[in-house]
C-alpha cells in the first residue's frame, strides 16, 4: 500500500506597506526657502507637490580649470606603447584640452554676467539716489510754500487734494465733449438745409421729362457744336 504524504506550505508572510518616504513638511501659509516671484519656489498659499522639498539644496558649485584631474601614470606609459596606445593617447590629450578651454570660456561667461548685474545694480542705486535728491528738493519747497512755517501736507490732505484735481478734470471733460456734440449737431441741422435747398435740382421720375426737356432748351456745347433741337445731331458725331 502506497502512503502518500501532503507537504503543506507554510503560510507566506505578508509584507505590510512601509511608510512613505518623509519628506519636510512646510506649513501652506509660508513660502519656501527659495522662493522668489515669478522665478523659482512656491508663493505662500500654494502646496507643493509631493516628492519636492521646502528647502531645495542650494545649486552645484561651477566647474574650474583646477578641477580637472591631471592624467595618471598609465598615459605616460603608452608613449612608447603601440600605435593604438599612442592614437588613445592623443585623443585623451585632445579630450583634456577641449575640456579646459570650455571651462575657461564658462567661466569668462560667468565673470561677464557677474560684471553685467553689478553694472546693472549701480545704475539702479544711481537713479534712486538721484529719485531721492529730486523728492528731497520737491518736498523742500513745498515745505517753503506752506503759509504757517513747520505745517506740510499730510496724507489725506494731499489724496483730498488729488481727488478734487481729478473730479474737476472730470468735469471739464465732459463739458468739452458737450460742447463738441453741440457743434457737430448745428452742422448737421446745416448740411440737412443746404440738401433740403437743393433737392429742387435733384432728377427724380417725376420729373424726369421736365428736366430732359429743360436740357434741350438751354442747349449745351460738345465738340463746338450746341445741340438745342433732337437727339438726332448728338448720334452724328458719335
């Protein structure tokens, strides 16, 4: 009698879901660390998505010319190797010198930027240092303006002040544009009299007959010659 013995498997182990990744919290109402408008971080009030972080780590350090590693020993061997090792050496010099004067050019690049934005950045503290003298003298002789000595305009005082100026702009502005409406309504009352004037000369089918013979009265003059009968001695020239 044949015995046949079940083997039965252990129960798998069942992984439980591990954690997610933790990554730095940063309260909504607070921009991130690299935040600047319109060109990098996230503004206050916007989340940002997951897998970023709050507090980005700062930009790689350029590469120099001192930061390329000089060649190993083992070129120097293949000077007196095979043509093979000779041509593989060349093309590692050739490869070297590519390098260097790329980081040279990067580098002039990046000292031409630099001197750009401090030239940049001098003019801009040029003209608020200038901005500034101007509204120091402006305020001055406001202040010698004023009838009672130590009084100048406060902040209400001068918006009250604007908003007066702009009300009476307004009000010229309107006035000018009745005045125009005005002008440019009596010269269409004018030009509908002069057509109302001459529409006793207009040819209409009423009068159509009376016109044509009042044409042939007055005779008219082509080519030297006056027609004032028929038709007959227009169609003969033609």
């Amino acid at each position: 009698m044949i015995q046949i013995r079940t083997l039965t498997s252990a129960p798998h182990s069942v992984k439980e879901p591990s954690a997610p990744r933790s990554v730095e919290e940063r309260s909504v109402e607070e921009p991130s660390a690299n935040y600047r408008p319109g060109k990098e971080g996230f503004a206050p009030g916007m989340p940002h998505p997951p897998g970023s972080s709050a507090s980005p780590p700062p930009p790689p350090t350029p590469r120099t010319v001192d930061s390329i590693p000089p060649m190993s020993k083992k070129h120097e061997v293949k000077v007196k190797g095979s043509p093979n090792q000779r041509f593989k050496l060349e093309m590692t010099k050739l490869r070297h010198n590519y390098q260097r004067e790329h980081l040279i050019q990067e580098q002039s690049k990046r000292e031409e930027i630099q001197w750009q934005r401090g030239g940049a950045l001098r003019k801009l503290q040029a003209r608020q240092a200038r901005d500034r003298e101007e509204n120091q003298g402006r305020l001055s002789f406001e202040q010698l303006m004023q009838p009672n000595e130590g009084m100048t305009i406060t902040g209400p005082e001068r918006q009250a002040q604007v908003m007066e100026f702009v009300n009476q702009r307004r009000i010229k502005r309107q006035e000018n544009y009745r005045l125009a409406e005005e002008r440019l309504s009596e010269e269409r009352m004018d030009a509908m009299i002069r057509l109302f004037h001459a529409a006793g000369d207009f040819v209409t089918m009423e009068n159509l007959d009376a016109k044509v013979h009042e044409f042939y009265e007055a005779g008219m003059t082509m080519q030297n010659k006056v027609y004032v009968l028929d038709v007959q001695d227009m169609v003969a020239d033609v």
